[in-house]
C-alpha cells in the first residue's frame, strides 16, 4: 500500500476565496483521485487525475470550480475556488493500487467555509 | 455503474463475527466487488475485494454468491476498533461510487 499525505488537514475560509489542497504520495502512481465527504454524507467521486492528461470530471463537477494539477506520478492538488459554505466538507484523496484497482487513501482536509 | 444495497446499521458483540451483506443485483460481469471502511474522522481503508471466488486476507473474507448479485464481508473476530462504516463498491475501472454503507457498531 501507499503512504499518502494531504495539506493542509484542515483550514478554515471565507466565502469567495480559494484554496488549494495538495496530495503527495511516497511512490509513483498512474491514477489518483479527488473525492468530496460532505458533513454525514457518504463519498463523492470529484475526478480522475491521471499524469499526464486533464482531469475527468464527474457530472456535477466542472474544472472552474474545482481546478486540478498533476504535474508528476507523486503529487497532485485539488482547488476549490469561490467557495461558499455549501463547500464545507472533507476534501480526500486517494491512489490507484499496484496489482489491481484498489485504492488507498490519505487522511482528507477538513474545509470549513464561514 | 452497478447500484448497492447496504443495511443502514448493524450491531456485534466484541469477539463474535461480523456479517455485512451488500446487494449488487445489477453487478456487470466484469465488474469487482470492493469492501472499504472509514473509521470516523479518518480516510476509507481497503479491506478485500473479489470477483467470482470467495476470497480471504489478514483482514477478513468475503464470500460471493455463485450469481454474484450479492455478497457477505466477514470479520471473523470481531474487535471495538472494528466499529466503523462499511461499503461495498463494485468497479472495473478503478473509479469507486460509494454508496451510503453500513454503520458497524461493535459493543462489549
């Protein structure tokens, strides 16, 4: 399994700022991932980011609001721009396995937008 | 995307097994079936995962009916650390669509 880490663990915002969350694993690997925990909720896939090519966005999900970079097999970030307080949530993210598709996840950002 | 269908709660004596089941009736062929937990306020754990045989790890085992509409998580010694939310996932693509899983509550 991968060891991944996730910055910030949690932040506190104001509505109509930004703020950009990293992901940065201990090996390389081709797909990861970008998932929302809204308060009580069960997980929602946001998108795929593979190196190398864009991200695929999940319907309800659109690149303005939740911009992605993945500049290497190691790293990544999840923007989420313009928040308002309907984005408080738990902003996770998780990698692809070596030998199947299984996936292991980091400790997630706690985002509470005021 | 196959849809599931996960008991809301369930209760275990510490000690004894634990049974989850998970109805995937619309399961593709092709499709795996994966077991996660999320301990609360941590992200989701891999448990197992299976496509036609029954399967065991050091962690549990999952048993897969012969038509593979539904499926059964055991943990066989059920402990406190083991109260958690459990879901069941089938994918073939690597992209996971959580459903709302089953809260585990392991008592004394």
């Amino acid at each position: 399994s991968a060891v991944i880490s996730q910055k910030p663990s949690r932040d506190i915002c104001q509505r109509g700022t930004s703020l950009t969350i990293q992901c940065q694993v201990d090996s390389q690997v081709t797909m990861m991932f970008w998932y929302r925990q809204q308060p009580g909720q069960s997980l929602t896939l946001i998108a795929t980011a593979n190196q190398g090519s864009e991200a695929t966005y999940e319907s309800g999900f659109v690149i303005d609001k939740f911009p992605i970079s993945r500049p290497n097999l190691t790293f990544s970030t999840l923007t989420v721009s313009n928040m308002s307080p309907e984005d408080s949530s738990i902003y996770l993210c998780s990698v692809g396995g070596r030998l199947s598709y299984e996936q292991y996840f980091g400790p997630g950002t706690r985002l509470t937008v005021t | 995307d196959a849809k599931t269908t996960q008991p809301p709660s369930m209760d275990c004596a510490e000690g004894r097994a634990a049974n989850l089941p998970c109805n995937h009736s619309t399961i593709s062929g092709n499709e795996y079936v994966y077991w996660y937990r999320q301990i609360h306020s941590q992200g989701p754990q891999y448990i197992i995962h299976g496509l036609k045989n029954n399967e065991t790890n050091e962690m549990a085992s999952l048993i897969i009916t012969e038509d593979r509409k539904s499926s059964t998580l055991i943990l066989p010694h059920a402990t406190l650390r083991d109260t958690a939310v459990y879901y069941c996932v089938p994918s073939n693509t690597g992209k996971l669509i959580f459903g709302q899983g089953t809260t585990l509550q392991v008592k004394p």
